[in-house]
C-alpha cells in the first residue's frame, strides 16, 4: 500500500543538510513496514535493528556513543555483515527502548553525515519525559507520521482511478456521479475501516466488516497493554478512565473536554498527566480554542480550553461501539454522534497534510470547527456531517475577522461563494485530500 510519506523520505535522502532523521507516530500506523520499504526502494543495503525487548543490541551503545565503533559492532557481532556509509540505510526502531542511541545520533550527525539513519519511535515523547532522555536537539531531522489518510485508503482498496479522476476535475467543477456516488460509499467505508494499515489491508483483502472489528479490537487491547507497560503504576487507570471517556466526551452537544467527567470526584489535577501521556503516545490529539484569532495562533491558544479526538476514525468507531451498519444506513437518532466522528475525520486529515488547527469560540453564541494557519493568512473551516452547509458561527467569524479564504466540508457538491469578506469554497468531504490544491491562489 502506498505512503504519502515516501515523498518526504525521498526528499531527505536526496537533501545536502540530511541529518539522521526521525520518525515519530502512534504505534501501529505503519512506521516499521514504510522504512523497511524505503530502503528496498532506494538503498543498495538495509541494515534493521530493533531496539524492544533486545539487551544485546542495547549493550552495543553503553560503553560509548563513537559511531565507528558502534558502526563495527552493529556490523561484525550483531549483523555478522559490514555497514558501509554511503550504500547501507540503518533502521533504528523503536529507539526509545534505548536512551544512549537517542543521544548517539548526535554524534553520527557531527562525525558521519554519509551514512543515512533513520530512526522510528513510537512512545518517544512518553519516553523522553518520563527518563530524562538527552535529545540530541539541532541533530536530527522529524518526521510525523499519522494512520492511513482516505485519499491513501482509497487507493488501497482499488480506487485508484477514482482519484486520479478526481485529481483532473477542474477547481470550480461540480463532482460527477462517476465520482461522487462511489467517492462517497467510501468515505463511509473509511469511517468504519479507519486508516491503520494492517486493518485496511484486511478490508482490502476481504470487504469482511467482521473482521475489521476483530482486528481493530485487537488493537486497541494493544493500546491498553502499552498503558500497563510504560505507564507508571498510578497512573494506569486514571489512562484507562481518560481512553475511555474521549468518545463519550465527543458525543456531546459541547464537545469541550471535562475532567470532571471523566470519573465522579476526580479533578483536572488529578488526571491531567494521564491526558498528556495519551497525547505524547499519539493516540489522542488536544484541539485548543482560539479566542482572537490573530497570528501566531498559538499565542492566542488557550490551553485550559480543549477538545479531544482520536488518531484514527476507525477506531473511534469501534471503541464507540458503533456499528458499521449505523454508518451505512445513517438512522437519525445517529445524528449528533455522526457530527463528532465527521469533525475527527476532519481533524486527522488536516494533521496528516501538516496543519496544526485549533477552534474558535466567541463566548457562548458562537463556535468554529477549526482554523489554522498558511503563511500571512488564518483559514477557518467548518465541517459538517450531511448535504447541508449552513454555519451562522463561519458566517460571523468571516464578517468579524474577513478571512480571504475559507472552506466549508459536507456531502454537498462543489459550489462556491463570494462576499465582501471572503471567497469560500463548499467541498464534499471525500475531497478533504484536496485542500492544498484549492487553497493555491
């Protein structure tokens, strides 16, 4: 299945500053299998080392952290093949199982810029917070890597065409039943399969909505054992009580999080580490308000004032319990719940493509879903689950602030509007991966 990420890799093999890069993500989206990928593709030599569970390879970095001898040892004892700057890629996963190889990068950054390492860390932040890890800052290039975007899910389950199709509509175009009508069965499949690889994979081999749910069930007791395992002791359930309010929390009219709700007679104080250590393991995301929407946005950002969305959209569907049946058939009273799963859907796109968004509210008469920066301009966005694009909150927020551009989402055909304050476009949801195009001038 093919990454967007690949792009960005090939980019810092190719660039004359490569530094040793990093790469950072929730587990189980796909970090281990696109490196291995990468260096099939565009290296004579892939030498992998994984740091989980293996004392062997962490004794290789305690004596000291010089890349020749390391290089050797990696090499002669550990791969029993020579490492040959220049022609091998060096997969480093899981670093954050081993402090001192963090800190070497440092050194492989200073002395030896001709040997191409990557490196992948699932609970990096967790890890660099909770042992001290000295991160080797100005040493590494970053990268973020996020679930299965749809545009890539698309493609995955044969929709190639359909986005190539897309790809050549014309800006203003309205979208043609050849496109709409299956462009839109797929979103829906989207929301019920979500983006983490090996369960697309699955529903790309199968179509078998049961299987997805057993696979994406297996994931998240997955995310649960990580919660016993590198979570302190007390902290465990306050993680458990915090994962599984998010959904919850979402459903409300108010989507605001409350850690009042989270569980009767616990407070912020009380829960707030917990909050954080879901959201350095990638596996929430902290939408903060914005009050004054002026640049930078997150000077403005009031971080008391938040909302919480999953990494992935299909497993905010399974951890609701929701079925994929609700999904396809869209009864009414599913109605409030199929606003929340849109605005997570819309937040995972937006951070896939590299925006950072918050949300807006003016007191308690106004709200909008999301707005981030692109450059000298702020864009306001509002998204809406169904055909209709009415949004009294984006209408004040552009007569207030009169953004040039903004964009409204829903299943509502293309269409644009112009006023005295802004040129807004009106894009179907399943366009989402679409939004750089639309925002060129």
């Amino acid at each position: 299945m093919e990454r967007n990420i690949m792009k960005q890799l090939t980019a810092w093999k190719d660039s004359p500053d490569r530094k040793p890069l990093l790469l950072t993500g929730v587990r189980q989206c796909g970090k281990t299998y696109i490196l291995k990928e990468f260096g099939n593709r565009y290296f004579e030599d892939t030498a992998y080392f994984s740091f989980e569970g293996n004392r062997g390879l962490k004794s290789v970095f305690d004596y000291d952290l010089n890349p020749v001898r390391i290089l050797r040892e990696l090499g002669s004892v550990i791969r029993g093949k020579e490492i040959i700057p220049g022609k091998t890629l060096i997969i480093f996963d899981e670093i954050q199982a081993c402090p001192n190889a963090v800190t070497s990068l440092k050194y492989f950054c200073e002395t030896m810029r001709e040997l191409p390492v990557v490196c992948a860390g699932s609970l990096l932040g967790v890890s660099v917070k909770r042992d001290g890890i000295s991160f080797p800052v100005g040493k590494v290039d970053r990268l973020q890597m996020y679930p299965m975007t749809f545009e890539e899910f698309l493609c995955a389950d044969g929709g190639q065409a359909l986005y190539e199709g897309a790809m050549q509509l014309e800006k203003e175009r309205e979208i043609p039943e050849l496109y709409s009508v299956p462009l839109e069965k797929s979103l829906k499949y989207y929301y019920i399969v979500g983006g983490m690889p090996e369960v697309v994979k699955k529903w790309a081999d199968t179509h078998d909505f049961n299987e997805v749910s057993k696979l994406q069930d297996t994931i998240l007791e997955d995310y649960g054992s990580d919660f016993a395992k590198h979570a302190p002791k007390t902290d465990i359930p306050k993680l458990g009580w915090i994962w599984d309010s998010v959904p919850k929390q979402l459903a409300k009219d108010n989507n605001k999080f409350v850690f009042s709700h989270v569980k009767e007679g616990k407070r912020s104080n009380e829960l707030e580490d917990a909050l954080e250590w879901l959201t350095d393991a990638g596996l929430v995301y902290r939408l903060e308000m914005v009050a004054n929407p002026e640049l930078p946005l997150s000077f403005y950002a009031d971080a008391t004032f938040f909302k919480v969305y999953m990494s992935d959209i299909g497993l905010l569907r399974k951890k609701s319990g929701l079925s994929y049946k609700t999904i396809l058939e869209e009864p009414e009273i599913y109605r409030n719940f199929r606003g929340a799963l849109t605005e997570n859907y819309v937040l995972n796109e937006l951070l896939a493509q590299g925006k950072r968004p918050y949300f807006w509210r003016s007191g308690n008469t106004a709200e909008l879903d999301f707005l981030f920066e692109d450059e000298d301009r702020v864009i306001p966005v509002e998204a809406k689950a169904a055909i209709s694009t009415r949004a009294k909150s984006y209408v004040q927020f552009c007569k207030k602030y009169r953004p040039p551009l903004g964009f409204r989402f829903s299943l509502k055909n293309v269409g644009y509007n112009v006023t005295e304050e802004t040129f807004t476009y009106s894009l179907p949801l399943y366009l989402l991966w679409k939004l750089k195009w639309y925002m060129q001038e």
